[in-house]
C-alpha cells in the first residue's frame, strides 16, 4: 500500500480554550483533505474530512492500517447525526442525550452520501461526539464531520500523546494538535445500534453499568469470545484479536489466587532473565515490589484499584517498555468490572490472546 507522506507541522493548543487561528489552519487543511492529528478526552484521533472518500483513503495509507478496518465519523453537534445516519433509533436519542459529548460510539445505518469508504463498505457508519475541548473547536471549524480512528500505526498501541502521534506518523500527517495528554487514556465504547438489542462490540470508557442506567437491555458481546478471535478481519471488523500491541511480546496472567499469580509472575521473569531476554513488568503500586529482585524493568500504572488512573496510563506504559528495548511484558490481568473490563480488553488484545491461566 501507498503510504501517504508529508511534512508534518505540531502546533501547540490550549486544551481548555484552543487558540481559535490555531483551530482554524487545522481546520483548513481537514477541508483540503488533509490529515489532522488531534486529541480526544479517550485518545488522540487521526482526523480527515467524512464527507471526502479520497481523505478517508489518506488515513488507511497514513496508518498503514488494512481497508477492512472501519472508522469513527466524529461530530461537534447532534443534529449532525442525521447528515451522516439514517433510520436512528429511539434508544440512540437516548444514549446521545444521556452520553454525548463522551467516549461513546453509535453504529447506525449509513446515509447514502456518506462515503463507503469510511465503513470499509459496511452499510453502517459509526459516529461519536468527543467532549474535549480542542476536537470540538476542531470539528465546528472544519464545518464537516472528521473521520477519524486512533493515531496510531496499525496493531500499535494508541497515541494518548502528541509524542506518541510522532513516535508513529511523523511525516505521514499534516498537523498534530498538541493539547496534552488524552484524560482517559482508553478508547471510547463502541455499541452497535442496528440490532433489536444494542450490542456492546468493544468495551471502553464508558462502562456497561452506566450504559445500562439508560438502555438496561444493552447486551454485552461475549467477552470469552475474544479469545476466539484471531488474526482475520471477520464479521467484528476491527475487533481481531491482535491489537494495541507493543513489539515486545505481551504474557497476560490471570488466575483467582494473587499470591500463586505472583509467584507465576515472578518465576517467569528469572526463567526468562536465565535465557538473556529483557523483561518488562507493567504492575502497579500494591504489587511492584515483588519483582524487584527479578532484574526487570518496572512500570508501575499507579494503585491498582484506582481503574481511571490505570486506563489513562496504560497505553503509554507499554510504549515506554518498548522504548527500552525489552522482549517480553509481563502483566497480572484485571477484574472485569467497571473500566476494568476496557483495561482486560485491551491488555488482552496486547498479549495477542495469549493468557497464562495459573489455578
Ligand atoms: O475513542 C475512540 O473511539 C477513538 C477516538 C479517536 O475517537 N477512536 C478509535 O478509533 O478508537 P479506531 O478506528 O481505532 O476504532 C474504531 C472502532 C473499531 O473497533 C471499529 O471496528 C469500530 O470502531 N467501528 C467503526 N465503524 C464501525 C462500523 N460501521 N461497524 C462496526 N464497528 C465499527
Ligand atoms: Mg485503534
């Protein structure tokens, strides 16, 4: 594939009140067809007009991302729904009202002037309005819809920084808008509204219990089918299992008993320090003592029952790992409840479904 290539500008934003001419170059080059990087409060987005199929084309070369991957239209107001949906459901209202601006993504049917190229030629479309601040004025700006999924190369792990956007599109995007690190730190909630029950087909920031408060017949995609997915695109699109990884090798722990996953943790970490492999351990405050003598680098996320603090770092956690060259990432897994179940996707889609289950 093409890749799409450019001298990429980074311009500063005040990420509470975004400079209105900084706004406004960035908007222009979303008109021209461009590629705008710019953040969200769940992660930065790589943005392109909605409306212009050769734009949309620009981000799947940019990110070096296969076409059978489709992307989020992202608006400012919600009125803007009907230009890009058609047959909205009641409950959508609903959940609009209730959620947007937030991490929460609908899937509606497809207005026919909506280029197919967005939805990788689904009938659908899916659509989000972002509550940050700098993708509002961005959006309003541009006076169109942005196009946009998570700004980073394909498989990687999501951009929640414009360093992170560089580390993997520079020269491959027009502009990063740099408005500092992404709040949540987690993809946003993705629900398929085109069922006779919405059904949850990636977990995110927004959690299923608050979702539920509104929609309480909101189904959840099995989360033991996620194991079952492999490599291929299949009838999720988007949802393969191979996904936010980092290049090292994610193990995934997991097990009832903390104290025998630890010790499993632990003596993988010598066995693999044995056979000369750098280790990296993503763990947290509670448990990061543990692996002190093992020789690993440590990142601690912060407490490990404080999700919102784990979510808003984990991305950049496994970055920094890779950054120091380690082979392998070790990392206990995380209860499914609340943004715990976001975190388990993610992480489990780094490990690239390989779970080591101690009992
Ligand atoms: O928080 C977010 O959602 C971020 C920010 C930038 O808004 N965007 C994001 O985009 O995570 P991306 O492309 O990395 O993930 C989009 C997800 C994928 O799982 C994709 O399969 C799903 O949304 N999706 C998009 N359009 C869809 C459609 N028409 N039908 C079903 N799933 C769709
Ligand atoms: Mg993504």
């Amino acid at each position: 594939m093409d890749t799409y290539t450019t001298h990429t500008q980074q311009i500063t934003v005040d990420k509470d009140n975004p400079q209105p001419e900084r706004i406004a170059q960035a908007a222009a080059i979303i008109q021209r067809g461009g590629l705008v990087a710019f953040p969200t409060e769940t992660v930065y987005g790589l943005g392109a007009n909605a409306l212009d199929a050769q734009a949309i084309r620009r981000i799947y070369s940019a990110k070096q991302r296969p076409a059978s991957d489709p992307v989020i239209a992202h608006i400012a107001h919600v009125n803007e729904l009907q230009r890009l949906a058609v047959e909205i459901p009641d409950a959508a209202y609903q959940l609009a009202e209730a959620f947007w601006p937030g991490p929460l993504t609908l899937v509606l049917v497809r207005g026919s002037h909506v280029p197919p190229e967005i939805a990788t030629g689904l009938a659908t479309v899916a659509v989000r309005m972002p509550s940050h601040p700098v993708a509002h004025a961005l959006i309003a700006a541009a006076g169109v819809p942005i196009a946009a999924p998570s700004a980073n190369t394909f498989t990687r792990p999501s951009a929640t920084t414009a360093a992170h956007v560089l580390e993997d599109l520079n020269n491959h995007v027009d502009i990063v808008l740099d408005g500092g690190a992404a709040t949540i730190g987690i993809e946003s909630t993705v629900i398929d509204m085109t069922q006779d029950n919405p059904v949850i087909l990636r977990p995110g920031g927004l959690t299923v219990d608050r979702l539920r408060e509104v929609l309480p017949e909101i189904v959840q995609m099995d989360s033991s089918k996620l194991s079952q997915l492999d490599n291929e695109p299949s009838s999720s699109p988007g949802m393969m299992i191979k996904h936010y990884s980092p290049r090292a090798e994610v193990i995934l722990f997991d097990g009832g008993d903390t104290r025998r996953v630890l010790a499993a943790m632990r003596q993988t970490a010598h066995e693999l320090a044995d056979a000369h492999k750098r280790v990296g351990i993503l763990t947290t405050n509670e448990e990061a003592d543990q692996f002190t003598d093992t020789g690993a680098r440590i990142i601690s996320m912060g407490s490990r029952r404080n999700y919102e603090q784990i979510a808003h770092v984990l991305f950049g956690a496994m970055r920094a790992l890779d950054n120091q060259k380690v082979d392998k990432i070790l990392v206990r897994a995380y209860e499914r409840d609340g943004l715990g179940l976001a975190i388990w996707d993610r992480l489990l889609r780094s490990a690239e479904g390989r779970v080591r289950h101690v009992e």
